[in-house]
C-alpha cells in the first residue's frame, strides 16, 4: 500500500501523453529521425459526428500480404464496409518514428544554445516513400537532418522534405549525449506506440461501428461466423446471448490475427535496415539500444 502526491511527477507515463510533431502554418522545421524503421499498421479512419467512440483510426483486421495485393480484406469488416460505405476510410498504412526536433525559429533558424525535443512523427504513406528515397541516396538518416517545411497547410501536415548534409547532434558532445539519454529514457515499447496509430478493436465491434457510423452493417462477415445482415440486427436486439458467443469467436480471431501483423514488417524498411553502411564509425544501435 502507498500513497501519492497530485504532481505531475507521478502520472503514470502514457503515449498518448507524448509530443507529436505539429508544424503550424508557415513553419520550418529541423528534425533528425533518431531510428532506422517506422513503426506501422494498417487502419481504417471512420467519419461519424455524433459519437466520438466510433470515430477516428482503427487497427485493419486484414493479412497485409492481401492487403497489400488487394487493397483490402474482406475478412476485415471495415476492409468491407469501406466499399460501401463513404463514412469508412480504406485500409492505409500509417506509420510512426521517433525524431528529435531542433529548437529554431519559426523559419527554421537555429535558437543558441542548440537543443531539441523528442517528438512522435506519425505519418502516411507518402512521406515514407520520400524517406525511403532519402535513405537510398543520402545512407544513415541519423547522419542527416531533415528540414521540413514550410508547412502548406497545418491541418493536413503539408510540407516538402529536404535533407541536410550532416546531422548537427553529431557535432555537438553534448547533444549527442542528451539525445542517447533522451531517446533511450523516454521510449516505448512497440506494443504500446501502436496504440496512437489507431485502436485495435475485434470484427464484432468493428460491425459495431459501422453500424453506428454507417447506419447499416456489412452485408456478411466470413470471420465471426454471423450468417447475414438481417440476421446478425435481429440476433443482436433479442436475444444478448447470441451477440456474446459471436464476440468470443470474434475476440480470439482478432486476438491471432494481431499477433501475425505485429511480426510483419515493411519490407522496405527491411532492406534498408539491413544494409547498413560497414563504414560507420558510431555503433547508433549500441548506443540507442542497449545491445
Ligand atoms: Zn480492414
């Protein structure tokens, strides 16, 4: 037993406590990414006005090998909803990297003395193939920083990336050892850093949320073993114990299926990390990661 002060202090920490990078309007960012692969998973985003529970970025339940064939799985009832319906958005990857923001003006000019500030950057598919250009031409990312900016347009994180020859933490001691203490401290474990890309929730929810979103649900749905749409409305109303047993073969689906995509790894990312340069006089990976 315990007892706690109300202080800041001992908040337990949370991701969805964690700076993300956010240019605003105009702004012209410094950043350098501080790891050698994004974090990603597929998701679906979900319009709906009215509630706020069924609205926002949900993890896709679909085999990113179809997904990446098809563009969708059926097997997700969001991959299925989204033909059909406008309010449900089609499976996107999404990607997350920790990066470490230099402390500039709003133009992008260095404030003395240097410092930066660890933030998330979450980001889409597009600016992933930019740095995946980036890493083809320049190597190690860490070895360059990035400008980014200025930003177009702050609600959609609009802005072009250019990348610096060198990299100023690796110039300066004593930054350098602030952004290993920093980025080792502060980081999360993958499991939890997934949670900001979207919720993870089973197909019997997902049909949930369409029905909510959408005012309809799918038609069929092959995985949670509900026979039709008429059928799957009526069964869910009258009689709660038909919906329960739908949930638990549903839960344990999601549940193997999570497990087969968060051992799935983006395969340009793969190559990129595995060619590192022999020449590279600073072990980034013995520094940043305790091996
Ligand atoms: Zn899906």
């Amino acid at each position: 037993m315990a007892r706690v002060g109300y202080s800041s202090d001992n908040v337990a920490p949370s991701v969805f406590n964690l700076d993300r990078l956010k240019l605003q309007k105009e702004e012209v960012a410094r950043v350098l990414c501080i790891e050698q692969d994004a974090l990603f998973e597929h998701v679906h985003y979900v319009e709906n006005e009215n509630d706020k529970e069924a609205r926002g970025s949900f993890i896709c339940l679909g085999d990113p090998k179809v997904l990446g064939q098809e563009g969708y799985d059926d097997n997700c009832p969001l991959c299925e909803a989204a033909r059909t319906y406008s309010c449900v958005g089609q499976s996107s990857r999404r990607f997350l990297s920790y990066i470490f923001k230099y402390r500039t003006t709003k133009k992008g000019v260095l404030e003395k003395p240097l410092s930066a500030s660890l933030l998330l950057w979450v980001f889409g598919e597009g600016v992933y193939s930019n740095l995946v250009k980036k890493r083809e031409e320049w190597g190690d990312l860490r070895k360059h920083d990035l400008l980014l900016g200025p930003c177009q347009a702050e609600r959609f994180q609009k802005f072009s990336i250019e990348i610096c020859s060198d990299a100023l933490w690796l110039k300066d001691e004593q930054l350098k050892a602030m952004f290993i203490q920093t980025y080792k401290e502060s980081k999360f474990a993958d499991a939890e850093l997934t949670k900001v890309l979207g919720r993870r929730v089973d197909a019997n929810a997902m049909m949930g949320i369409v029905r909510k979103s959408c005012g309809v649900a799918p038609s069929v749905d092959a995985t949670v073993g509900v026979v039709a749409s008429g059928d799957l409305d009526l069964d869910s109303i009258l009689n709660p114990t038909v919906k329960e047993d739908s949930e638990v073969a549903s839960s344990s689906e999601g549940t193997k299926k999570a497990q087969v995509k968060k051992d799935a790894k983006p395969e340009v990312a793969s190559e990129v990390a595995s060619s590192v340069d022999l020449n590279d006089t600073m072990d980034f990976d013995a520094l940043l990661n305790d091996i």
